[in-house]
C-alpha cells in the first residue's frame, strides 16, 4: 500500500472536499497517512477503512439523499 497505492490514497483522502472530513479530523487523518507512507506505522486497515468509507459514500450517498 506505501507505494503502489500512494497515489490514489492520497488523491482520495487528502483532499479537501471529501465527505469523511465532515466528521473526522482532516489534520489526524494527513497524519495517519503520512506516518504511514512514511513507515513509522502500519496504518494499513485505518487507511483501507477510510478508503472504503469514502467509495462507499461516493457511491451510495445520492441513494440515500432520494
């Protein structure tokens, strides 16, 4: 996940405009990521969680909002 996936973990959750930054805390999650792809921590389910979080609701929301 540290490399072959960087590009698109960062392109879904760092950006400033996603649904899960309604509720959780956009500095913890760059940093979650950040210790991660810097291999301090193995934040891999944290991350694969919030990924799956974030399709989800792109996916599904306008579902619901109906």
């Amino acid at each position: 996940m540290r490399k072959d996936l960087k590009s698109f973990i960062t392109n879904l959750l760092l950006k400033d405009d996603i649904w899960c930054h309604s509720f959780l805390n956009k500095k913890y999650v760059t940093q979650i990521i950040q210790d991660h792809l810097d291999a301090k921590i193995n934040a891999t389910n944290t991350i694969s969680n919030l990924v799956m979080l974030e399709l989800w609701h792109q996916q599904f929301a306008s579902c619901l909002s109906n």
